[in-house]
C-alpha cells in the first residue's frame, strides 16, 4: 500500500500520488498518460496532473489498482 510519507515530491499536489515503492514497469503511464509521466533520471512515475473529470479520475483508479507493487496512493484530499 502506497505511504504518503513516502511520495515523491514531483508529484502536483491532489489526492493520487506516487511513492518509492515505483518499479517503473510504466503501467500507470499506458493507463493514464494524462496523469502519469515518468522521471528520467531516477527512473520512476510520478503523478504530472491530477485528474480533471470523471474519466480521467477512472483511469488514475485503474492505474492504482493494477499497479503491482501497490506504489499509487490516494490520500482522498
């Protein structure tokens, strides 16, 4: 389960986020490349933009749900 404590600070602020526990398998990116970007250097995902409609927030769920080390959270904000 993704630790708030524990997410990356490239993450805009909103309720989904990403923390240390990211793999980059890129699984969240496929699901919703609006939402999710990748950052180079350290070679994780992060949250870019927090989700702006019903659909968009659909996607950051089923990213969060299918993410395999469980590294997307949702702090309900």
């Amino acid at each position: 389960m993704a630790d708030i404590a524990n997410r990356y600070a490239d993450n805009v602020a909103g309720k989904f986020y990403v923390d240390n526990q990211c793999i980059d398998c890129d699984l969240c990116r496929e699901t919703a490349p609006d939402n999710f970007t990748r950052q180079e250097d350290g070679g994780y995902s992060f949250v870019k933009k927090q989700p702006e409609n019903d659909d968009e927030a659909a996607l950051c769920k089923e990213a969060m749900e299918g993410c395999p080390v469980e590294a997307i959270g949702n702090d309900g904000a």
